[in-house]
C-alpha cells in the first residue's frame, strides 16, 4: 500500500533460520528464487551486514547457518506477501 509520499512503507520481521546442515546450500538457493518472485526490494540483514535477499553473492556473504537470526526487510506493494513467504521458508526450509 503506498504512503503519502507514493512510496511505500518498509515491513521488517526477525526469523531464526532453522535448517539441516546438509540442506542449507540448497536452501540458500530456494531462498533467492522465491525472494526474486516478487516486485519489491527485499533485504536479508545478519549481525549488523545487509545483503540483497536476490543476489547468490550477497546471501553467501552473510554465512547464514542454522540457529541464525535474520532480519527480512522488504518494501514495495507486495512486501508484506514477499516477508510471509520468506519468512515460512526460513523457519521449516522444504527444498
């Protein structure tokens, strides 16, 4: 939904990334494609660093583990579909 100014207001959610150590690779990767499935833009943030929840790179450069906390941050009009989505992925990741 856009604000006042035509823009649209930023949603953000804490998930702890709950995963087996042999799926996270894979994982990592179904995480981008569904990320880039939507229009907004959308952010994975880790102790501190931010990355692009659409680049491989920028993903891999966080070093997300199992047990990790991670913070999505997305904006655009569908953000909050976008956050749900990756949001579920991150807690029981089927790949």
């Amino acid at each position: 939904m856009a604000n006042k100014d035509g823009g649209y207001a930023m949603t953000c959610e804490n998930i702890v990334f709950e995963c087996e150590d042999s799926l996270q690779m894979k994982a990592v990767a179904v995480l981008i494609q569904k990320a880039s499935a939507f229009r907004s833009t959308i952010y994975l943030i880790r102790d501190g660093r931010r990355a692009n929840a659409k680049s491989l790179l920028g993903v891999m450069s966080l070093g997300i583990q199992s047990g990790a906390e991670i913070e999505i941050e997305a904006n655009g009009d569908d953000e909050k579909e976008a956050i749900e989505t990756l949001k579920s992925h991150l807690k029981n990741p089927t790949v």
